[in-house]
C-alpha cells in the first residue's frame, strides 16, 4: 500500500483494519503513517516524504520523491506481493502502478482521483493502472464502468465516523472551551506546505474577526509538530504586522491531531480546501474555503478544472452552499467577512447545517466493510 499524506493514512487504516477481519493473515507494507502503522502496517518509508501539493511544489522534491517510487518499485515487483492497493496520490500512484501491472502484479486503486472536476484524460491512464476503482461519491462507479474499469462505490468512511449529531458541549469541556462564547475553527491544512502559503493569512482573519467581535475563541487542530512550529510562526507574523496591542495567544486553543473535537466545538469554521472541507461539512459547520498556492500551480489547476467550485461540499451539493475564496481573494479581509457574516445570520447558519445534514445521510454507508469485501471479492476469491 502507498497512502500519501494525513487523510490517505486515515483511510487505509481504517481499511487495513476491515481486510484482516477477512483476512486475518494478512500482511501490510510500504508507504504509510502513523494511523497504518498502528494497525500493524510495515512502513518502509512515511508518508509525510510525499506530502506536497501542487506542480511547483512537487518540483522542488522531484528528484527524492521520483527516487523513492523507483525504489519501492524494484522492492515490490521483487517480492511480488499478492496485491497492491494506492491510496489517494494519483500522481505517485498511478505511474507505479502501471509499472507492477506491466510486471504480473494486481492493483487497486482507493479513492477515485477527481476526473469529474478536472483533468478528466486521466481515465486513460487509470485504465492502465487500477485492476479496481474503489469509489467514495457515488455518481464515480458508472464513470469508470462506462470506460471499462472495474469499480465499486463503498461510501467515505468519514461519514461513519463522524456522528450524525456531534456533541459540542462535550467537545468544548474537552478542549477547555468556554461553554457560550462564539468559536471558531481554524484548519489550515495538514501539509508543511499549505501551512506556509496559508498559516499567516488565516492568522491575521482570526486577528480581524477578534477586533470585531471581542468574545469570540478559535481553536486550531494541528497535523504535526512541524506544523505547530509553522503556525506560531504565523501568528507572530500576524501580530507584528497588526501592530501594537496583537496577542493572539490569549484566545486561540490547540487542539494537536484532534480535528474531529475542534469541528464539533465550533460554530464556524474557515477551512483549507481538501479532505478537511468534507469534515466541516459531515460536522455540520458552516464554512468558508480558501486556498493558495504558487501562482504557477494555480494558472495550471484552474485551465484544467470543469467546475464553478473547488470545494467537496460544494461539488458533492452541486452548488455554492459555503463561499469559496482562492489566491488574491483570500485575503484576510475577505475571509473575515465571510465568517463574520455567517456568525451573524442564524438563518444562514441553519440552512447550511440542514443541506450537510443530507449530505452525510448520502454518504454514509459503511465505507471499511463494504471496500474490505470488493477488493476480497476482486482479488481473493474462494477457492
């Protein structure tokens, strides 16, 4: 298995975990984190070596991130494992996949990269690649099975995790919260990356909103230890720049590796684009979306992207239910106005939590089992 990053580590534990009760002799090894290899998983290199994001960025690590594929791809076609599964990290993945099927070896493929929002002459190559598409959305499975992919919708298993009513006292008591002020989440990405383009201006939205409104708390769940160091430096950043009179640190809590309590603690929440904006959503939680990335990554995305939004929440509901603001427009101006007006409309706030509400009946449909079952089906029949 390869999983690239903070989410694909989460969902390829969570899918170890459904396999060995199918397989109990069932060994995993490759490229993971700290989540895989509490289920046992082998990691021969971590996953954190091939968290980057975008083409710019990739492009300063090529050489080590192009030398680690071709490594783990020697290892793999010599040991000839039963199979292989990518996680996520279409662009790592995909390649080496098509390299162990052109050598004998099975793969799968667990999570459909997003073909229905850009990049769509991927298919070709993913015909070549995955011998299974195991699909989270549910309108993915016919797109690969009308271009001749074995596929299966299995649900995200975020939907099965995150409760249905997520209890914000309970959340706030444990992150020592106040139990009436107004919260609001702060997620600036789970990569060393994103914290570098978007940890200050998130930091001086928070400083904005707070010279507004003078009870409000934020808390920060953070991925790492290195990008708890990014984020202080953020904040410091922030409040030099605003001047005399800035102390962020009296009203933000860190919530280190606890999304899930921040999410359910909150009222509102401004969220990097990705894994994270389905969170907030399944949490029920207003949002605002930013993003930013080097110019050059961004000029490429946006002339290959099909949809109005960037958003998951806003591409699963197929509308613009939360605001969205990427590069120049994420400003921390613009981002405080956003938040601020939703803290403000309750009415807003509310018909927000209703369409999430749907959202997460849709999606949750017992994600680890039902893909545990499709790859034994796909791969490890009954003799």
């Amino acid at each position: 298995m390869v999983a690239g990053e903070a989410s694909g580590d989460l969902l390829a534990a969570h899918l170890i975990d459904a396999i060995r009760t199918v397989l109990p002799q069932a060994r995993f090894m490759g490229i993971g984190g700290p989540r895989m290899i509490a289920q046992g998983f082998e990691a021969w290199w971590p996953s954190e070596k091939l968290a980057v994001r975008g083409y710019v960025e990739v492009l300063k690590h090529y050489r080590e991130i192009s030398g680690i594929r071709k490594q783990l791809g020697r290892r793999l076609i010599a040991e000839a494992p039963d199979l292989f599964i990518g996680v996520d990290a279409p662009d790592f993945n995909l390649g080496l996949e098509i390299r162990l099927r052109e050598h004998g070896l099975p793969t799968a493929h667990f999570i459909s990269p997003s073909i229905w929002a850009w990049r769509g002459g991927r298919m070709k190559k993913i015909k070549r690649a995955a011998g299974h598409m195991l699909c989270l959305f549910p309108f993915e499975e016919p797109l690969y099975r009308n271009a001749g992919v074995p596929a299966t919708y299995v649900g995200h298993p975020l939907a099965d995790v995150v409760p249905l009513q997520p209890d914000q006292a309970a959340a706030r008591a444990r992150l020592g919260l106040p139990a009436d002020a107004p919260v609001v989440a702060l997620l600036p990405g789970s990569r060393q990356s994103e914290l570098r383009y978007l940890g200050e201006r998130f930091a001086a939205t928070a400083l904005l909103m707070r010279a507004r409104h003078p009870a409000l708390h934020f808390v920060v769940p953070l991925a790492s230890e290195p990008t708890e160091a990014l984020w202080r430096a953020a904040v410091k950043a922030a409040e030099e720049k605003a001047g005399p009179g800035s102390n962020m640190s009296l009203v933000w809590t860190a919530a280190p590796r606890d999304t899930h309590a921040a999410l359910a603690a909150c009222d509102v929440a401004l969220v990097a684009s990705g894994t994270a904006t389905l969170e907030t959503a399944l949490f029920k939680r207003p949002m605002a979306i930013a993003y930013n990335m080097a110019p050059l990554t961004w000029a490429l995305m946006k002339r290959m992207s099909y949809l109005p939004y960037g958003g998951l929440p806003n591409i699963l509901c197929g509308q613009f239910v939360v605001p969205e603001f990427y590069q120049e427009d994420a400003t921390p101006e613009n981002l405080a106005q956003a938040l601020g007006n939703l803290l403000n409309d309750g009415v807003a706030r509310a018909r927000v939590t209703a369409r999430f509400e749907r959202l997460h009946a849709e999606l949750k449909c017992g994600m680890a089992p039902r893909a545990a079952a499709a790859i034994v089906g796909a791969f490890f029949p009954p003799v």
